[in-house]
C-alpha cells in the first residue's frame, strides 16, 4: 500500500514536471536577475562639442524614452529603424559585459530566437513562443550560407534551401523560366562608382578625372554587365531617394572631348598610344551594385585603353584589405566600389561619402561638404533640394568619382514558399515566409561575422540579427516608409530636435525578462557611448553608430 | 686473356649510330605513348607558334558592337547546325564577349611558357647547386643540401603562395615561385648523378691529366649526368603548368586580361551550370597539355633507364 502511494507521487511528480517543462520559459535558464523598472537610465553628452548629433538618450518613464539631439536630423526615424540599433535587455549586456556571449547568442524580442550557432555551417533560430506580434508560420528557421553562387541555387533546385540571396545575373532567366522557382528582385537603392583619391597622381589633376568621366561609356558597362531593371547613374544617389537626383545629370559619353581634356591637360599619348599607366583595384564580391566585379574590371580596362590610351593593371584585392585601404584613400589607382542604401535618406549616400571627415577619395572637397553639412539638419524635402542640387553639381564638376549604375539584383525561393519577398531596407524576415513546412531553411553568401549587430556592418550579420533583435521602428517590406516595432510612435518637437519614443507594453525578451525604457537605453548606450563599461563588441568599432550620428560620445582622442 | 668488348669490335659509323641521343629517340618512338605525348606536344608547340594564324580573333579584343554575340553565348559551330547567319565560334564566347576559342590557343604560348621557363630556371640553379653539392662534398655539400631540406619541408604549393605573398601577385612573380619551388628536385637529381659520376675511371682519367676541378666537372661530369635531369624535367614542367594554372585560378598567377587557362577557369567557376563551355576548353586545354608532357616523360625515363633498355645488337 505505502509503495502504491510513494509510486502514484513519484509519478505525480514526474507529470508535473514534464508540465513545467512544457509551460515553461522556452528560452535559456537565465543565470542573472532581472533588474525590474525604478530608476529611470539616461546617457548624455557632457556637450555638443563632441560633434555627434544625439545629446542624450534617456528613459523618462517605463514606457518613455526622449532621444535628445545637438541639431535636427530629417532622417532620424529612418536611422533608428535601422538593425544595428536593436534592443537587447540591460541585465544581459551587463552579464555578458558587451562581448563574448553576446556575440553569439543575441536575446531580443524578435519573433525567432537563436538556439544555435554552429561556426562554419548553420545559425539555427527556434520560434520565440511568447512574440508578441503574429507567430511565424515555421517553427524552425535555418540560416546557412555558401560563397559560391552556383551553390546556392544548386541547393535551390535540389529543395535543400528554401530561399537564397544573390543570384548571378547569368541564373535570372533559368530561375525565371524554372516552374518550381521563383524570382524576387531586390529593391534596394544603391550605386556603382569609380572612385580617385584625389591625393595621388595624375588624379590629382581634375580634368584627367573629368576626361575619364567623359571617356567612360557607362551604357555599354549598364547594357553588357548587369542584369535587367539597372540603370546607368544619373547622379551618386539613385532618384528613387527624395533628393537624390537634384542637379545636372551627369557627362554624356564624349571620347573625342575626353581625349582633348587629357591633351589640354599635359597628358599626350606616346609613340605607343598610352598617355600614362595605372591601376584598377576591386575585390572579388559578389554585390548587387556589382553582380560581376571581375568582368566589370576587365571592360573598364578595355575602354581606358581602347577610348583614352590610359593602361590599367587590373588587381584583385582580398576583400577586408580592399575595403581598408580604399576607404582610407590608399589605393594609387581607380577603385571599383559601391554602396547599398541603409536607410531611405540622402544622406546615407553624399553625406557618408562626400563628407569632410571621409578620406577614401583624398581631400574632401568644401564645395561640395559645405552644403550638404547645411543641406543635413533641414527635414523638409523641397527646401532642401537647392542645396543637394548645389552638391551634385559640385560632385559632377569635381569627379571624386563616377557614378556607374543602380544594379538591379535578385533573391530566388521555391514556388512553394510563400509571403517570399526582399525588402529595399533591411533584410527578409523568415518570419514572413512560409515554406509549407515546419523548418525554413535559407541559404545566405557567407557566415555572419557576429550576432551583436551594435557593433557589425555587413548584411550577412544583420540577416540574422534582425530575426530575433528588434529596433524602435522598422521599415515597410516595400518601401522605406518606417513603422512601430518595440515603439508605437515616436513623434518631435517643433524644430526636430527632441524625439519622444512611446513604447509597446508587455513585450518580453527571450529570456524571460520584460522590455521597459531602460533596456533601451541600455543598448543605445553600449553602443553610442565610448566610455560605457558594455561598449566592447567584436571590434569595439560600433562603426554605424559613429557613421550614422556623427561621432560617439566620450571617443577617446586620437 | 682479355676479351674484347663487343661494342670496342664495331665499325665507328654504326658507334655513331648507337650513340645515346640515337638510341634514346628510337626507343622512345618505339612505345605507343610516348609517341601521343610526344605528337601532343609537337602540335601545341606549332598552335602556340602559329597562334596569330590559327586563332580568328584578338584574345584580349571584346566583340561588342562588332559582332551580335550575347554574354557566355554558347558554341556556335556551322557544321553542327548552328544558323549560318551567326557567327561561328567554335568554343562560344566568354563573360567579356571575348572569342574562348582564340584565347584557349593564345593560353597555349602562355602555359608553354610557364613550363619551359620555370623548369628551365629551376633546371639551371638546380644543377648548379646540385652539381656543387655533390663533386666539392664536405660543408658545401651539407650547407647546400640542408637549404634543399628545408624548402622541400614545405608543400610546394603553399611554398609558392607564401612567395607570391611576398613578391607580390602577377604571372612574372608566379614564374619565380614555381621555379624557387622546384629547384631542389633538380639539385638532388644532379647531386646523386654528379655522386656515383665522379668517381668514375674517366674522371679520374681527366683529372689524372691535370685538367681542373671546374673542367672536370662542367665538360666531364654534368653531360654526363643529364639523362636524369630531362625525364625530370620533362615531368617538372607537367606540374609546373598545373602549379601555374591553380595560382592563377586563385587569382595571384596571371592577372586579366592575360589568356591564360587557370584565370579563364577561375574567372568563370560560378557558371559551370550555366555556361559548362567556359571551364570546360581551358580544363579541357590544360588536361591535354599536362598529359602530353607526363606521357613523354614516362617515355624518356624508360627510354633511358638502362635496366629497360633492350640494347640493339649489331647484325
């Protein structure tokens, strides 16, 4: 009898807690307290003599936090929409100390959660059971990834990827054609350019950069290299930017005027028809600004010489390296790079590359900064178009660079898949697909480099970051139109200088723990604050966080 | 009583006839072979000599404009139906609508010359230091040899990347790679040959007449040491053009716009499903190249191997 009764609780108990186990957090154990909402966290600038744009971040209550700014941004709510300003809780950045595990296992409020990364092959994302917004439709997302684009679309056809980034323009009609596939195009603005540093010889010499502005038939480059839906450039920024085209249109292909240009300029062609040699640097990365850079490389190789009598060694740089030196202006030669829109402003495109601060194309030049630096604190479009005009036609008459093209570039999924789509900003959300079965799987051109996406700036990172890390805002999945995520609304004063952040309720983290304001704040100052005990990261760079505000609060003197 | 050697009794015109060079070719043309590999590669050598003849276009020279041809466009071969109205291009058209055709035969001067320069190099600083090892001995020989060691530790193939890292990427620096990689096959060949040569009766005949050391060993001893050092040379330029293809597959051999067979795979690796032609003739290219070269190898190593040899007796 007594061993009947011992066996019925033992057997109680083990129900029970096969029911805890069930009902319980999905997340992992949490070994740190959750800190509950008191004192309200802020971050501040001693003043706005640093030179970034954001004086303070600071929670005003638990649900509140004002974003204080040194002069008004127009594109505020895009920046913050933006994936490297995801929340994390307070308590985990002071647990994981800003590094080390939150490298890896990221915990936001996302609809996936990461359950596991194994270095070298696969991010696995598990459905977060607690989302506060709609569920996704697969319970299991896998996140893989392959350098080579035959590969992928290998794995396509043969149904071991539901979806897959970056087609080579050569597979868009075969992906087109295939029935069982389907084809997305991805909207997101960007250009190709050919960048001079200004500083080194004979690109020093504005004609010789105007010659090759001339001299460059940028329509044979559009009409044999990219794919369909490209453009030849007009202007640096694609005209779908509000702004982005205001000015001239840039050269027209002219050789003979180009030719004449490098004459005038003390550049004659020798007894073998070369006016001088240089070099053309690129790296070998697929983008969808430059779906073929090795091809591209050799026909602007063959038009310097065969339109101007210049000589060009074209030199394939490691990719890291290439972007180091480029951006830093230490390439003698031609570069061949491009951006890719991060957020819907124009800003993001002539403020970053044209700015005073940027050396890739040598001395920055004050005709074109000046009005941009005056252009960027005025948020109504149409008073501001003089001044962008003013700036394009500096760039047309000064030729920092060429702008090239606005590549068309496309994703591909199985017919089966459905909601598949790509936004122009930010990355798919798995959560929006729908494979018609339990696991996602989606196949990405290489591995993230980390999942603290604070401090990461290539898309392959922020993929995955942005399926489980949200933002204050997020953008539309067909435009750049910004909408509430973690906040319902976050609306100015009259001058655009004070943002008030009203967040959701009753969102919760994947550990557990509730969001409030100061979690908030939390992430933004370990990111945006130089002396912030979490500000540590992968490479303590927190590049978007400098890039995007002007600068970091309390950086240490160079 | 001493016998008279067979070959001492023979009239001098058929010595003559028996002399090495004579006898290696005939039994060199006797196996099937050889005799592929050897006509393999005399017709590769007339394609890379006649290549302006043969080849219908420039290889560097794009065809846009000029003629209707579309990116990776396919073979176009008018005897195997393709549309007389379209221009014929035997081995299809590449991403730079460049004729494959005309730059697979200019790749042939190019892979000629990777092979016979850097073998050629690696030969000429192999033997040398092979040659000094072995007749001088002592510390020049430990000195030499150990330096040998050392490079032969590393796999030859990274050793030529760390070289290019070094020199810096191009077709020239390649050149000097694979040939630094090679030398010291050559100088142990030479070393053993010069080793068991010197201590010959007719070297030391020769010095006995008071000629000297370097004499003895540049007119005596290396001719001698020669047969060796063709089989393995002949080899050494197979896997030197190999080794030349995968460095410029990797992007840091021959740079574009050169017509060379590893950069034309390598520039199109991602549309082997898409455009098969385009790494399918210079892979195609290099097979046959390289096959030519061990196939005559093969040939001369049994040509000239003693132990194989069938000498022909006189009649």
């Amino acid at each position: 009898m007594r061993g009947n009764t011992l066996l019925k609780l033992l057997s109680l108990l083990v129900l029970a807690g096969l029911l805890l186990a069930a009902c319980g957090p999905t997340g992992p154990a949490r070994p740190y307290e959750e800190i509950d909402y008191e004192e309200p966290l802020s971050v501040a600038a001693a003043s706005c003599d640093y030179g970034g744009k954001i004086s303070s971040v600071a929670a005003t209550d638990r649900l509140t936090v004002v974003f204080t700014l040194c002069k008004p941004d127009p594109a505020f709510l895009a920046k913050a929409a933006f994936t490297p300003f995801g929340i994390q809780p307070r308590e985990y950045l002071d647990y994981t100390g800003g590094s080390g595990l939150l490298l890896e296992a990221p915990v936001g409020t996302g609809p996936y959660q990461v359950t596991e990364w194994e270095r070298g092959d696969h991010v696995t994302f598990t459905a977060f059971a607690d989302y506060w917004g709609a569920a996704p439709a697969a319970q299991t997302a896998v996140l893989r990834w392959s350098t080579e684009g035959a590969a992928r679309l290998l794995e396509l056809q043969a149904g071991t990827a539901d979806m897959i980034t970056n087609l080579s323009p050569a597979d868009i009609p075969g992906v087109e054609a295939d029935p069982n596939l389907q084809l997305i195009f991805n909207l997101n603005p960007n250009v190709f350019y050919v960048g001079f540093t200004n500083t080194f010889a004979p690109f020093d010499n504005a004609d010789v950069r105007r010659a090759i502005a001339m001299g460059l038939d940028r329509q044979r480059i559009v009409d044999n290299f990219y794919p369909p839906g490209s453009e030849v450039a007009s202007h640096f920024t694609p005209c779908s930017i509000p702004n982005g085209c205001a000015g001239d249109a840039w050269y027209d292909f002219d050789a003979d005027a180009a030719n004449a240009l490098l004459d005038a300029a003390g550049f004659p062609r020798g007894d073998d028809g070369v006016r001088f040699t240089t070099s053309i640097y690129y790296r070998d990365v697929f983008r969808g600004y430059l779906p073929e850079p090795g091809n591209v490389a050799v026909e602007i190789q063959s038009q310097l010489r065969d339109n101007l009598g210049i000589e060009a060694e074209v030199v394939v740089m490691e990719s890291g390296e290439f972007i180091a030196q480029s951006t830093n202006g230490a390439l003698s030669g031609i570069h061949l790079l491009g951006w890719g829109a991060d957020y819907p402003h124009v800003t993001n495109f002539l403020d970053f590359h044209f700015g005073s601060g940027n050396p890739q194309f040598g001395n920055a030049h004050p005709e074109i900064y000046e009005a941009l630096q005056e252009a960027s604190s005025i948020g109504d479009v149409a008073a501001a178009e003089p001044l962008y005009a003013d700036a394009n036609n500096a760039i047309k008459d000064l030729v920092p660079m060429i702008p090239v093209a606005h590549g068309a570039s496309a994703d591909a999924a199985l017919a089966s898949v459905s909601g598949a789509y790509v936004p122009p900003f930010g990355a798919t959300q798995f959560a929006f697909l729908d494979p018609g079965k339990d696991t996602l799987v989606f196949v990405q051109n290489a591995e993230p480099i980390s999942l603290y996406c604070a401090d990461e700036t290539d898309g392959e990172s922020l993929r995955p970051c942005q399926q489980a890390v949200e933002t204050l805002l997020e953008y539309g999945q067909d435009s750049g139109d910004t909408s509430g995520e973690l906040a319902t609304a976050c609306t100015s004063n009259a001058d655009s200088t004070v943002w008030t952040c009203t967040l959701r309720d009753g969102v919760t983290f994947h550990d557990g723990s509730a969001f409030d304001a100061n979690d908030v704040v939390a992430s933004w100052a370990a990111g945006l604050d130089a002396a912030n005990p979490n500000h540590v990261g992968n490479t303590g760079g927190f590049d978007y966080f400098a890039y995007l505000w002007d600068g970091l609060i309390n950086a240490p003197s160079e | 009583m001493t016998s008279i050697p067979e070959a001492a009794a023979l009239p001098a015109a058929s010595l003559r006839s028996n002399s090495l060079l004579r006898l290696t070719l005939r039994r060199l043309t006797r196996q099937r072979n050889a005799r592929v590999g050897l006509t393999i590669l005399i017709s590769l050598i007339l394609v890379a000599a006649f290549a302006p003849l043969i080849a219908p276009y420039e290889p560097n020279r794009d065809l846009i404009g000029i003629e209707p041809v579309t990116q990776r466009q396919k073979p176009c071969i008018h005897l195997l139906g393709c549309p007389a109205d379209q221009p014929q291009h035997i081995m299809g058209i590449d991403a730079n609508y460049r004729d494959v055709f005309s730059r697979v035969v200019y790749g042939t001067r190019v892979s000629l010359m990777v092979g016979f320069t850097t073998i050629g190099m690696a030969i000429l600083v192999g033997t040398l230091l092979g040659a000094v090892a072995g007749y001088a001995g002592g510390w020049a020989d430990n000195v030499i040899m150990r330096f040998m060691d050392v490079l032969l530790a590393f796999p030859g193939f990274l050793l030529a990347i760390a070289i290019i890292t070094v020199l810096g990427r191009g077709l020239q620096n390649a050149l000097y790679a694979i040939a630094i990689v090679n030398i010291p096959h050559f100088a142990r060949v030479v070393r053993a040959s010069v080793l068991s040569i010197k201590e010959q009766e007719f070297v030391a005949a020769t010095r006995a007449l008071g000629a000297s050391d370097t004499r003895i060993l540049f007119l005596r001893i290396l001719p001698n040491a020669l047969p060796p050092l063709i089989v393995q040379g002949t080899l050494g330029i197979a896997g030197a053009i190999l080794e030349a293809a995968a460095l410029s597959f990797l992007g840091i051999g021959a740079q574009p716009p050169t017509p060379e067979w590893g950069t034309m795979l390598g520039t199109e690796r991602n549309q082997v499903f898409t455009a098969p032609h385009l790494v399918f003739f210079p892979g195609i290219a290099i097979m046959i190249t390289v096959l030519a070269f061990n196939l005559l190898g093969d040939g001369l190593r049994d040509a000239m191997d003693p132990r194989l040899a069938q000498v022909s007796k006189p009649r």
